[in-house]
C-alpha cells in the first residue's frame, strides 16, 4: 500500500492533465497579434489587477496615477475626504482629455488643463466653465469614469470591467487570503526595491520562464 501511495503522488503531469496532450507546444499563442488582443480582453479586462499600496495614499486628498498600457487606460486612485479609497479612468468626461498628469500628489479637486473642468475628489463634477452656454446639461451625470476598486492586506486592486464578475476575494480564492492573511506587509514596504526593463515578447514569454521547472 504504501508503494502504491508513494507512486500515486509522483506521478508526472501527462499523467495528471491528460488533456494538456504530450506533443510540441505551439508558437501561436506567443506571435499571434489576434491571440493577444483576445487577452487583452478577455484576461486583463476581466480580472483584479494589483496597483498599489495604501501607504501611497495615506492623508485624504493624496492620490497616484498608473498607466495600464494592457487594458489600453490610466488610473487614478484617490484617497476621499472621508478615507475611502477610489480609482477612476484619468479621463474628462468634457472632451477626453488626460485630466491628471503628474504620477502621484495631493490636491483637493481635479481640474482638467484644457477647458478647466474640475472635479472632486468622489468623482463627481463641481465647476465648468462657462456653464451657461450649454443647453441642457446635466452636471451629476458627466463625472469621472469610476473604476471597481478593492483592497486586500494593503494592496489595492482594480478592475475595469465596468461589471466584474467575481469579487477581489473570490478572485484570489480561499486558499490564498487563509494562507498569508495578517502577514505584515506594511512593515516591509522600507526594504523594497524594484527595477524595471521592456522586453520585446508577449507577456506569457516572461511569465513562463519565470514557471519553468527544467
């Protein structure tokens, strides 16, 4: 019994995942420009991304920018006068414009550089100019584009699908929140260090040779 047992958990992964088949593996998914913008879309512009720490934005008012070049958008997360955490397209809603250029900051209303509008720090539109020459316009429905927003042990997660289908926690599963949940990572963000470099490669390229087991 316990041979049999020993040589259950050894087994190879063809044996486990028959339907992954034994054959080459196609260069496809890795070149094909139609591959991946079915990624773009159907993976990235469906999930929870990681953006962030708190400690970003830790006083009401402070925000950060970060571009997603892979869901073709930036983000702007802010902290709310009230503590709330939120993100939004950087986008106005007047003309489309970048509404906010610099990375990081703080400031009490968002004021966009090409026709002025501002707005508030919840998103909502405060001030156009010139407002008298517009025809029935309605101010509460022209604010910035809000993204779903969620935190996480510190980090702070979006997803830019306009309806997300799962929460963040039933995105990251049970066994992963169980299994480091109340770790201290904000005790750590001091040694942290990062770098940075373009690769000229679809994503999996990297993703995969980080996975190999050889």
């Amino acid at each position: 019994m316990t041979a049999v047992a020993k040589g259950a958990s050894h087994k190879k992964w063809h044996d486990r995942y028959p339907e992954l088949g034994t054959g080459p593996i196609s260069v496809e998914p890795y070149i094909s420009r139609e591959y991946f913008e079915k990624e773009r879309e159907r993976i990235f512009r469906k999930v929870w991304l990681n953006i962030g720490r708190v400690e970003q934005i830790p006083q009401p008012g402070d925000y950060f920018v970060k571009d997603l070049a892979i869901c073709n958008t930036s983000i702007l997360v802010v902290r709310g006068k009230e503590g709330a955490i939120r993100a939004f397209h950087n986008m106005c809603s007047h003309r489309g414009n970048q509404l906010v250029w610099d990375q990081k900051g703080t400031c009490q209303m968002f004021t966009c550089k090409f026709h002025g509008w501002a707005y508030a720090l919840d998103g909502s539109l405060r001030h156009i100019t010139d407002e008298d020459n517009f025809f029935s316009l309605k101010k509460e429905t022209l604010g910035m584009t809000p993204v779903a927003v969620d935190t996480w042990e510190g980090f702070i997660f979006i997803n830019v699908d306009p309806d997300p289908k799962q929460t963040l926690a039933e995105y990251l599963g049970k066994e992963l929140r169980e299994s480091i949940t109340g770790y201290p990572f904000a005790g750590t963000s001091d040694n942290c260090f990062s770098w940075h470099t373009d690769v000229n490669a679809n994503w999996k390229v990297c993703k995969d040779a980080f996975q190999e087991v050889y």
